[in-house]
C-alpha cells in the first residue's frame, strides 16, 4: 500500500495559521463577553446629537444665545421627541431646549468645566442618559449636555470592540499569511539545498557529502547519519577496488608463467591450454580495467580518427592471421576529452567483440561526435541489445571470452559523459555507436 505524502511546508505553514486565527477569534469572542459583562446596563444617549446641536444654537441681537430649529435638529426631535438639552459656554452663558431634568440642576453654571460624559440612567425610559461633549459652533466652543437617541450597550459595545478588534484581525491574518511563510521557506532553505546536492552523488563521484550548515536543529542528525552512511559505502567501495587490483596485479604473475610453461610444452594436449590461459590473462586484464575507471584522467585531448587507426594498426596483425579485415572511414576530424587509454579499450574491446561474434569484416567509422564499429556478423537480437551490456552476461556459450568486455566499455563510456547504443547494421550484423556529449572539436576532414 502506498504510503500518504504530506507536505512539511503546508504542515508548518497552514496549522499554526489557523491555530492563530481560531485563538484570536476565541479572545474577540471572550474579550467581548467579558465587555458586556462589565457594562453596568441601561441604555446610553448616541453621541452623534452634540454636533447637530452646536451648529444650532445662535446668537441674539442683545448678545443672548438662541436655539435655532435646523434642518438636522427638526429631524433629530421628530426621532426622538423627549429630546433635551443645555449647553453652556466658558463665560457660563446658558441655553437650554425641552425639559431637562431637576436633577442636573447642580451642573448650571459649571458645564463648561468637564468635556466629555456619558450618563446612563438604571431603569426605562432612560430620560436620564445624557450625553457630555465640547464642540465648536457658531457662537463659540460650547460644553453641551443632551438627550437624544437611545442605544443598547450590547450593539455599542459591538461596533466599538469590533472597530478596535477587526483591523488588529485583519492585520495579524495578513502578517501571518505574509511572514509565516517567508519564516518556514528561510528555514527549510537548507533542506532544499541538501536535496540538490544529494542529487549530484553518483557512482562515479564519491567523496561528496551533504552540507550541515544553515539547517534546522532537527534536521542534522539526519544529514550527518546520511553522510556517514557515504563514508561508510565510499570505504567498502576502497576496499573492493583495492581487492580488485590487488587480485587482478597477483594474477598476472602466475598466468604469465602458465603461458610460457604452455607454449614451451611438447604435449599437443597441454598446448591446447593456450586459448584458455589467453581467456585468464583477458579476464585479469578487464579487472585491471575496472580499476583504472577510477584512476584515469578525463582532462586528455583525444583525437577519434588518430586512436581509430591506432587501434586498427595493432590488431590488424591478428585479424589477418584469422582471415578476418579491418577499415577505419574518417570523414571529420573529432576530438573530445577523456582517459586516452580508457578510450582506446573500449575501441579495442569492440572490435574483439566483433570478431568472437563472427565478424568477418570490421569497419571503425568516426562520426561527428563520436565513433561506431560496424561488422558484417549474424546481428544480435533485438531482446538482447540490452542485456549484453550486463556484466558475466552472454549472448551465446563460448569457450573464449568472460563477459566483462560491453560491461566495460559501458562504464568507461558512461564515465565519460556520453552513451553507448546497439543497432542493426545497414547491410546485416551489429552496429555499435558510441557518442560523447559537447566534442571540443569536430572539424569536416578536407
């Protein structure tokens, strides 16, 4: 069953954001209650009706003030038709308008020394919630007591929280969907960054190990765990490679004394031997090969058509004495850069691998960025043209030969950048075509 992939960023980012939100939205709603619990009851005056009256109150000729029934004020007692007020100025001249209740009395004369009041009455019909503002009118700054609309404490203390509350709302929501992550993706920059470099770590580039800076505290462990595990894969790999070689170099001895004591024997039958001390002495060779895949230089100028006809001149003698031709068509002049003996084996190995498998006649072609090695054999099957390169595998039982020759050229290839591929030849047999990425060179031969 395939497991469910979650996603860390979402997981920091979108949780916390709610859990934010549900909290402050729990302290508005207690913060609320609570408000509303505090309040003492009753309902209040509405403060709006202080500017409706400055602006209607005027002054008499003999310097007196007068109440003047404005557009506004008209609309305000046609709402509210108990509407009362005083209003005073510094000098503690006086008007008033409607009944105001004997129990403000004891303010006449003194109004203008407070500025701002709410006063709420206990019990209905509240005509004792008034009202305390300073405003500017016509005739001056006014202290004006009133009486006017009524509002429930409920809804004011609503709209009051609420305009205090909602733009901090609002801009703690943006600041968190806005910060939070930036915060999470600055802090998850260096796994990002880890990731990237895990993807540069191949077979062919040991020693890399992931950075530990710039990482989450409980994101190291992992890296160092990982990184020790490549310590502990590139020392078994050394291991291996120093086995290889150190197997490979002993061979060597032995099967070279083999050889001379076999073509020194008077016994036909020990003669015989020769193909198979040839086939050890292949096979320790190739092991050498494999070890050399990680000491060679990539950094040599290497010029295709010159190793082509290299190759060609050494094992020409061979193929003559086997009855077998070989031709080398060079119609650019391509260079790449590599291993030059790396490159030469591959060459070498596919040419041999054209002859065991019945080539009578190979032909070594340069192309533009690369080579192919063609021969005029019975082909290999399509099914097969993958696994050939497989190391030990092979395409039929033969007495010569170990397996490892296409596993090689396959990994010195690779190593080099570019990609080995099997075809049908043109005229029958098998067509081998090696290519190699970005030629430093490749120049049309006059």
């Amino acid at each position: 069953m395939k497991s469910k992939v979650f996603s860390l960023k979402r997981t920091l980012i979108v949780l916390p954001l709610l859990f934010q939100l549900v909290t402050l939205l729990v302290c508005f709603i207690v913060f609320m209650a609570f408000a509303l619990r505090m309040d003492s009851g009753g309902s209040y005056t509405d403060e709006s009706i202080t500017p409706v009256i400055a602006h209607a109150i005027i002054r008499n000729s003999d310097g007196s003030f007068a109440v003047r029934l404005t557009p506004e004020l008209a609309k305000l007692r046609a709402e509210t038709p108990a509407l009362w007020f005083a209003a005073e100025n510094d000098a503690g001249q006086r008007v008033e308008f409607g009944d105001v209740p004997p129990q403000y009395a004891s303010l006449t004369g003194r109004l203008s020394e407070l500025s701002y009041a709410q006063l709420r009455d206990r019990s209905p019909p509240y005509r004792l919630s008034a009202v305390i503002r300073r405003e500017e009118s016509p005739v001056g700054q006014l202290t004006i007591l009133g009486h006017g609309r009524l509002s429930e404490v409920s809804l004011t203390v609503l709209f009051a929280s609420s305009a205090f509350v909602i733009p901090i709302f609002v801009l703690f929501t943006l600041i968190s969907l806005i910060i939070t992550p930036w915060i999470v993706r600055r802090s998850l920059a260096g796994v990002h960054r880890i990731a990237q470099e895990a993807e540069q770590i191949d077979a062919t580039r040991r020693g890399l190990r992931l950075s530990e800076k710039q990482l989450p505290r409980e994101i190291t462990p992992l890296v160092r765990a990982v990184n020790d595990a490549l310590q502990r894969l590139d020392e078994g790999y050394e291991r291996q490679r120093r086995f290889i070689a150190s197997a490979a170099h002993e061979l060597r001895t032995p099967i070279a004394i083999l050889r001379v004591k076999v073509d020194a024997a008077d016994d036909a039958a020990c003669r015989r031997l020769a193909h198979d001390v040839d086939r050890l002495a292949n096979l320790a060779e190739q092991l050498l090969d494999l070890q050399r895949l990680d000491t060679g230089r990539l950094d040599e100028v290497i010029e295709l058509a010159g190793l082509a006809r290299f190759v060609a001149g050494n094992l020409a003698p061979l193929l003559i004495a086997s009855d077998r031709t070989i031709e080398v068509i060079a119609d650019t002049h391509c260079s790449i850069k590599g291993d030059t003996g790396a490159i030469e084996r591959v060459i070498t190995n596919l040419v041999q691998n054209a002859i065991e498998h019945g080539g009578h006649h190979v032909v070594i072609r340069i192309i533009g960025h690369g080579f192919e090695v063609e021969d005029n054999g019975p082909g290999i099957p399509i099914e097969e043209r993958e696994r050939v390169f497989e190391a030990f595998h092979r395409l039929r039982p033969r007495s010569t030969g170990t397996g490892l020759g296409l596993n090689l050229v396959q990994q010195v290839v690779e190593r080099h950048g570019g990609n080995v591929s099997i075809l049908a030849a043109p005229e029958g047999g098998t067509l081998v075509r090696v290519e190699f990425p970005a030629p430093s060179g490749c120049d049309p031969q006059p």
